[in-house]
C-alpha cells in the first residue's frame, strides 16, 4: 500500500504548489504562505474531530479507578492539569 501524503514545494515563481501522492499531480498551486497556512489548519481540524469522533464511539474507552481519583482530584482543585510546552514532532515548533 502506497503512503499517501501532501508535499509542499516552492515553484520557479516564489509560489507554493501542493503536491499529493495519492493523484501524483499538484492539487494546489501559486499559493502564498498564507493560503498554504490555510489549508493546512482546515486539513488539521478535520483529521483531529474525525479522531476525536472515532475515540467517542467505536473506540471508547472507560475511565478505570485511579482515572477517575485524578478526575476527582481536578474537580477538588478546581481545574485539571496542563501539559505545558509539548514539542511538534521534529519540526523545531512546540505546543504553547
């Protein structure tokens, strides 16, 4: 099976070109870094709710006994924890 992903390129004309694997032809082109910022933030929430759907039903998981201590734990303290600066794989960008 064949990875199927997006590559972005510069073209000859300062532009960005969006290339995907799938159709191996450019699916986006003369684009700014704003247009590409765009696209890429609408393609990340709609693979982050299609996950988060996924977790709520067909693979929902119960909360065990000392998940819900530290539920209960968080509600006592009036907040749950924060995960702080979490960096973005290796591309240099963290979390805030």
């Amino acid at each position: 099976m064949q990875s199927m992903s997006w590559r972005i390129e510069k073209q000859s004309n300062g532009k960005f070109a969006i290339y995907s694997t799938r159709i191996d032809d450019y699916i986006v082109i003369d684009a700014d870094e704003l247009e590409i910022a765009q696209i890429y933030a609408e393609k990340g929430v709609k693979v982050y709710l299609a996950s988060a759907r996924a977790q709520m039903t067909t693979r929902a998981v119960a909360v065990d006994a000392a998940g819900e201590e530290k539920i209960e734990a968080s509600r006592q303290r009036g907040s749950p924890p924060k995960e702080g600066r979490v960096p973005i794989g290796v591309t240099g960008f963290e979390t805030e």
